[in-house]
C-alpha cells in the first residue's frame, strides 16, 4: 500500500500541535451514562465520589460511612446518603488509512492532525481507550505508545487492502458493548454506510465519523483531457472532462455525503466533514462542535 506521502509530512508537530487543541475541545462524554471501571466520569450506579445523588433507607450490611448522622438525629432512623458513581468510559477508536485518506498534501495534513487530536484526546480524558488500524482489506490493533511515537505508518503499511469500492472492514474490530466509537476515515467507497454505521450503533455503542476532505477532492475544476489514478491500486483511467461530466460528479460527491448523514441520523451516529483548508479549530467548529461529536473544554 503506497503511503509514501507520509513521509514527507511533519508528524511530531502535528501531534504536538494536536496536545494544544486538545486542551481546547473534548470528547463529549457528558452526552450519555456510562458504566465501566473507577474513573472520573458519571456513572449509572452509586459509589463513593463527592457528588451527592440522593438518599435511602439503611439496610443491613451497608457502608456505616454513608449514614446521614444528621437525619438520624432528627429522626431517629438511619438513612444512607448515596453517591454518583464514578466510571472510566470506553473508547474504541478506528483510523482508515486507505491511500484516499491521504491524497494531495492539504488533505493529508489534515487527516494526520485529525488522528493525533483524537489519540491525545482519549488518552488525556482517562478513559479506557482501545485503537485500531483498518483499511479494506483488514484491521489491525495498534499501541497508543505506536501512535505517539509516530510508528503507525509502518504498521498501515504493513496492512492488506481489498476492493477500492469497499469500506474499512469494522467488523473485524472487536467492539466493546455501550463503548464511544469513534471512526476517522473519508468515507470515499462505493455503496451506503449502513454496514458501518451499524457497526458503530451496535450493543448501544455511542457512534461519530470524523471525515477530511479538501477542496480538491469536492469542488474539482477539471477541463479537458485528463488521466485519473485510482489512489487505492494505481490503475489508470484516461478521460475527456467536459461540463456535463464535472457537474456529475460534484452532483455525486455531494449526495454521497448527504446519504452518510441521513443514515447516521437513523443510528444516532454523528458524521461530520472537516475540511482541509481551514484553520484546525475553524475547521471543527463547522460541523463536530455544532452535532456535539466534540465539545468546547
């Protein structure tokens, strides 16, 4: 799998960058309630934080602790004080690095800072987060530590591919139950999202799609003869572009992301674009702010 633009690009600053705007926005899991292991999030039991939920009745073999002495002085009967549990979410996040994912520089950059935002936004929320590569043709786990020191390219290449028109294969990916799902990926294959987003939705999975995309890619101004590359296997494609032929595909392009939306919707999955012109925090308040797959820390 050709990679090789990879190379050129500035992968330590990216990420260091990406630190800087995860102080800036956060993922959004104030959205649900979770359950998992102690951590600083809101669960949906009781447990033992400083956050007062509620009271009741003291039965027998109850944390003595947790008695309101203090009602039990007015009344004269035990009562426990309750406490929002605590818990660690689940994160699992899915980086498709398809050779689409980084054609051209401008979109590249963007898709590399796009997963390094994410990477440091998980690991720096504390929650339980698991990460994975995939392309058509297969996925593979990968080490945080791998992403951080910047290693993941090898391992993408190091990737099998399949046929160009399908998606990166998520069910292969061994998501955990009531996890946030996340997935970076361009969504450029043939055919509707519904395999993937319900993959997303799956065992009350909290799904969002992060997509780059450059100006290129969806408002191309191509005249005359040209000979187009599939960026996934290479082959060549001579072509005569005409006015008809342009409208076409932008006519495409734009209801190929229309029908991604509409279907997150119908899996309660936020798909979101951000564009590789704009400035990095612009680019995100577009759309991710506005459906709340990020928040604003």
């Amino acid at each position: 799998m050709s990679l090789a633009v990879l190379d050129s690009l500035d992968l330590r600053g990216s990420s260091a960058r990406a630190q800087g705007w995860a102080e800036i926005f956060r993922l959004p899991f104030g959205k649900r309630v979770w359950k998992g292991a102690t951590g600083d999030q809101q669960g949906s039991g009781t447990g033992s934080s400083l956050d007062f939920q509620d009271h009741r009745v003291y039965m027998p073999g109850d944390d003595p602790r947790h008695i309101n002495w203090q009602a039990y002085a007015r009344s004269g009967q035990y009562t426990m004080k309750l406490y929002r549990e605590e818990v660690r979410p689940l994160v699992d996040l899915v980086i498709d690095v398809s050779p689409s994912m980084f054609l051209g520089e401008a979109k590249a950059t963007r898709a590399v800072e796009l997963l390094y935002f994410l990477v440091h936004a998980v690991l720096k929320s504390g929650a339980s987060g698991r990460f994975y590569l995939s392309t058509s043709g297969g996925s593979a786990p990968v080490r945080p530590e791998e992403l951080t020191a910047h290693a993941w390219p090898e391992r993408a290449r190091a990737l099998s591919t399949g046929p160009t028109s399908t998606p990166p294969r998520l069910e292969a990916i061994p998501f955990r139950a009531r996890s946030m799902r996340i997935l970076l990926s361009d969504l450029l294959f043939q055919g509707d999202g519904d395999p993937v987003l319900r993959q997303l939705a799956h065992q009350r999975g909290f799904g969002s799609v992060f997509a780059p995309f450059s100006r290129a890619e969806a408002e191309p101004s191509w005249s005359g003869n040209y000979e187009f590359v599939d960026s996934e296997d290479g082959t060549r494609h001579p072509r005569r572009v005409q006015l008809e032929l342009l409208q076409r595909y932008r006519t495409a392009y734009r209801r190929h992301f229309e029908q991604w939306k509409q279907q997150g919707r119908r899996y309660d999955v936020s798909v979101v674009r951000v564009p590789a012109e704009a400035d990095f925090a612009q680019a995100m308040r577009l759309e991710a702010v506005t459906a709340g797959s990020v928040e604003l820390a």
